[in-house]
C-alpha cells in the first residue's frame, strides 16, 4: 500500500508541473485557422518595372495575401503584403527578366500553400497611325515610331482602308497581308518599293485574328498563361474595326520574335478619330524587348 501511493506521487506533480508551463495539451487549445488558398491568379506587365496580379479569393476568412516575388532559380528577391483585395501591383522589378510570383492567403494564424504564375515586365508606349498619302500609318514597335510608305520595309503593323466599300472599310494589317505588298511581300509603291515586307503574325483563332473586345486599358487584361498560348500566328489583318465602338486589343508576333498587345483606344464610341492631319487610331502597345519570350508561363 505504502509503495503504491509512492507511485503515484511523481505522476501527479507531473501534471501540476506541465499546467505551470503551459506545455501540455489537454484537448482545449484553440484550433489553428489555416485559409484556404486563392486560385485563377493571373497577371499582366504594367510597364517596365511592373507587373500587376489577380486572383479569385480564397474561399475561407483571411486578413490579407502575400506574394513571394522569386527570381528563376527560385530564390525569394522580396516578399510584397496585401490586403483583403484581389488585385495588386508588384513594383522595382527589372524589364525583359523572367519571375516567379507565389500567392499565399493570409490568416490571424498562418498562411495558405502557395499559387504560382511566372510573368515577365515589357515596355509600353503610346501613339497614333493615320491613314492616307504621307501619313504616319506604319508602326515599328521595337523602335517605338511610326513610318509612311517610304519606310514600309520596317513597318511590324499597318493601317490601311479599302474604299471599294461603302462604308470605307478600315483594317489593320500584317505588313505581307496588307495591299501595301504582292503576294510575295514585296513593297508596291514608296521609296522602298521592291523591298520586302516583315513577317509579323497575329495570333488567330482558327483563322481569324483573336481579339480581346471591350477593353478600356491594358491594365484591364490579365491572363493565366503566355499570351498567344493556344492560338495560331498567321499573316492576316483584322479588318472593318470602324465598327467596334469599345476598346480593342490584338496579340501579335515581329519578325524578331518580339511578342506585343497592341491596344486600339476608342474615344466618344469611335475607333476611327479624326483631327486637323487626318484620319487615325490611338494606341497603346505593350512589348516584350527579349525575344521569344511571351510574356510569362504557368510554373505550377
């Protein structure tokens, strides 16, 4: 009897001993809240230092998200906080590099495992292309101008209009797939005439080009894989795009493999705009400067 309460003793001070320093578990801590994580995360270059994220919520309560900005080799270069937004904007990054963007939805607790997307900063710039004799109505982008007819052989895109319709019909073109070239792409008229035309293609959907409609800004277009992924770059023109009353965008590769959104601003519910030098579209474009690279990549 004695030895059996001399047992028991060392175990019951045990118990005590754990209450005093909080190292034991009884069943009543409070349950660790780890959030769901958020999904669909997709991005756009925002210009050439930044790129702008979004994403569904996650579908739990959280208090804000991480983004883990990490470079090729997967390194973390910085760790950037948000709010309980579903959008926003990754700065002081380096134009033509390659990373890695994890999305990790935070709680008072933790944080959600990560989703990943891999995108690419590009440049942007602005202008117009006018149509007619002597007009700025070619566009170079890597060079960021436009040229006449005279410099056709380093126009990347073109705007032209076929007056045999009524009303005339506006397009923009691919330098071959214009009536500024022959069937072999060689330049009709001008002072590069018999020079032949670049081969940038448009990226099409079966066989017409695609094109992302409705579209105020470039910052308003996101996507979740490289841009171009799953369409078909041909040499064609997007054609009659007086009749779009919004915004417009097309996807289009140069000949030097430079990958560019080229975006047709619409003012008053016209595309076609008119001043005292003519008739013309305003643009925004937004391009890749290192070659063959489309912007960005699903990574996992």
């Amino acid at each position: 009897m004695y030895s059996s309460k001399k047992a028991l003793f060392p175990s019951f001070f045990a118990i005590i001993l754990c209450f005093l320093l909080n190292s034991c578990d009884m069943g009543n801590s409070p349950a660790i809240n780890i959030p769901q994580p958020a999904s669909e995360l997709r991005a756009t270059s925002f210009g050439s230092n930044s790129i702008r994220l979004s994403w569904k919520p996650s579908r739990t309560s959280v208090i804000g998200y991480d983004v883990q900005v990490m470079d090729e080799f997967r390194s973390i270069v910085k760790t950037v906080q948000f709010g309980r937004d579903s959008i926003g904007t990754i700065r002081d990054l380096n134009e033509g590099k390659v990373y890695i963007f994890r999305l990790l939805a935070r709680s008072y607790d933790t944080i959600s495992r990560g989703i990943e997307i891999s995108w690419a900063p590009a440049t942007r710039f602005s202008g117009r292309l006018y149509f007619g004799p002597n007009k700025q109505n070619g566009i170079n982008f890597f060079e960021e101008r436009s040229y006449t007819i005279d410099k056709a052989s380093s126009w990347d895109l073109c705007l032209e209009a076929d007056s045999t319709t009524n009303p005339v019909s506006y397009n923009l073109s691919t330098p071959y797939a214009s009536s500024y070239a022959d069937v072999n792409g060689i330049i009709l008229n001008g002072l590069d005439k018999g020079k032949k035309m670049r081969k940038t293609e448009l990226f099409n959907d079966v066989s017409d080009p695609y094109i992302y409609t409705g579209i105020d800004s470039l910052h308003h277009l996101t996507f979740n894989a490289p841009i171009g992924a799953g369409y078909t770059p041909l040499q064609n023109l997007a054609d009659n795009i007086q009749a779009f009353t919004r915004g417009f965008v097309l996807i289009l590769r140069t000949q030097q493999n430079h990958h560019v959104q080229f975006h047709v601003k619409e003012r008053n519910l016209q595309i076609m705009q008119k001043d005292a030098s003519g008739t013309f579209i305003e643009f925004e474009a937004s391009i890749q400067r290192i070659p063959n690279l489309a912007y960005g990549k699903i990574s996992r």
